[in-house]
C-alpha cells in the first residue's frame, strides 16, 4: 500500500465537501460517519457515503477512500460496515479501541461482509485510532504480537482521550504537548513501528497556522512518523510535503547509497568529511523509497 503522508477527513453527510474528495491532493480521504456527524444524521451519511464508494470502483479512485465508522459502544458499527464494505473502501478508520481484540472484532465483521460481497478477503485494511480511552495506551505494545492481516496503522486522538480522563486541554501554552499526550504519541510512535505498520500522527487543531503545522509536521516526520490526519484541505499540501523527503535528503541519500556500493566490505564510510554507517544506509534506502513512493 502507497504510504499515506496525508488523511484528509470529510463529513459522510457533506454532499459539497465530499465533491472536493478526488481534487483534494491527500493521499487519502476519511469519509467520517464518527464525530463530524450528528446523530439525526447518521442514516443520510451512511447513505451519501455508500453512493460515493459506488460511484468510485477501487481501480479507478484518484485517491484512497476510507471510512471512520462508529464505536462498538453505539450500536451503530455493524451498521456502518453493512453500508460501506460492499463497496470496497480503501479501509476502515476504527475510533476509540482498546487494544488488539477490539481491531480483530473489526476483522471478523469485515471478513463477513467482504465473503458476502464477493470480495478478496483482506483487501480493507484497519487503522485503530489507539489512544482515545484510558485503558488503550496500555494495550499498545499488544499490536507487535497480535496476528491482524487487515492492520495498515496505528493513529493515536488527543481529543477523546483528554474527555477520556476529565482532562481540561491537551496543550502546553506554548502548544507543546502535555506529558500525558507526549507519552501516549511516543508509545504509538513505537508500537507502530514494532507492529510494522505506518505511524499516523494526529491531526493539528489550528487550520489557520500553517507555519505551526509544517513545524511539528516535520518534527514528527524526523520522529518516525510516516504522516498524519488532517482536518481541512488547506493543510493537505503542507503536509504532504512536510512527510516527503526534500531535494537535499534526496540527493544525500543518493551518495551514501552510492558510496556502500562502491565499497560492499566496508561497514564505514567517509563522505563530505563525515562518517556513515550502516544504520544510515539502511536510513538512506528509506529515504529514497520514500521519495519514489510520494512522487508515485
């Protein structure tokens, strides 16, 4: 699956913003049945959602299509799936899980519906959003063992997560992170990539600041994070580029590749009057299919 550097969402009951879905330049676009839909509402989303993915076979979708469906504790997941699955989204975005067991639940449902609809079995892949009660954070390192085909990512919620725990906010006044946010986005960081899955960071609240959003894009970038959920198309083009490698890293990763290969019995190597080993050559492969990756 081609890395997802940016994961617009969009209101399943938005008829206008769901038209600018394919225009939106995000690698892919979270249709939200979840929290961006009020309750009266939810039948007319499921409804304007499943239209999109039929009118949108998966061969020919200009970007990936996902669905931020329900929690198990509103009664309304199997609901959800039932209207969406049949229609082969991309994958689904599952909000306020516990850990593991609750992603394998998910799977099960999933198998049912895509057996149903004549689908290849593990075509919808899973990102939990694994951060958003209080016993998930301790749940996280489960993901590393856990045996889930469908699972694509982890992303973690500062929102929910601060309701979670009668928190009054998230952020520092400088809009750092408080500790309990810093831990939980450092486990997710880790369990994603010990589970071997993309990390997603969260969304930046502040539409309006892009200068703060490539700022802790690229921080989270030079973190490990592979991208990040975003909140209006405004900030599609600025994160994307901020999870693509630059010209400069490009370039660079270019020598040391260059360099090991030209050398294949050294284990370091001197270049620019530097010295690299073979963690940065495993580094500069990264990069390097990354960049053929987000030109793709």
């Amino acid at each position: 699956m081609k890395p997802l550097r940016s994961l617009l969402f969009i209101p399943g009951d938005s008829e206008k913003k769901l038209a600018k879905a394919d225009a939106s330049g995000a690698d892919a676009v979270i249709l939200d049945l979840e929290d961006a839909v009020a309750p009266a509402n939810k039948p007319a989303a499921r409804k304007l959602v499943a239209e999109f993915l039929k009118a949108r076979p998966k061969l020919g979708r200009k970007v990936q299509v996902w669905v931020r469906v329900n929690p198990f504790d509103t009664g309304m997941t199997l609901e959800d799936l039932v209207a969406v699955v049949g229609h082969e989204p991309d994958g689904i975005m599952q909000p306020k899980t516990d850990g593991p067991d609750d992603v394998e639940r998910m799977s099960h449902y999933i198998d049912a519906l895509e057996a149903q609809a004549g689908l290849e079995h593990g075509a919808i892949k899973i990102i939990p959003v694994a951060t958003e009660t209080a016993i998930a954070p301790f749940n996280l390192g489960e993901f590393a063992y856990a045996d889930l085909d469908r699972l694509a990512g982890l992303s973690w919620g500062a929102e929910d997560l601060a309701a979670a725990v009668g928190g009054q906010g998230n952020r520092m006044p400088d809009g750092s992170w408080m500790y309990t946010y810093q831990m939980v986005r450092a486990q997710v960081l880790l369990a994603a990539h010990a589970a071997g899955v993309a990390a997603i960071d969260t969304l930046y609240a502040d539409f309006r600041d892009e200068e703060g959003l490539r700022a802790e894009s690229r921080l989270g970038r030079a973190e490990g994070f592979t991208g990040r959920l975003v909140i209006h198309p405004a900030q599609v083009a600025p994160v994307n580029e901020s999870f693509s490698p630059s010209e400069q890293e490009v370039v660079m990763a270019r020598k040391i590749v260059a360099a090991f290969e030209a050398q294949p019995d050294t284990g370091t190597i001197g270049i620019d009057g530097k010295m690299y080993d073979i963690p940065h050559l495993k580094g500069a492969r990264t990069t390097l299919q990354l960049h053929e990756a987000s030109k793709a």
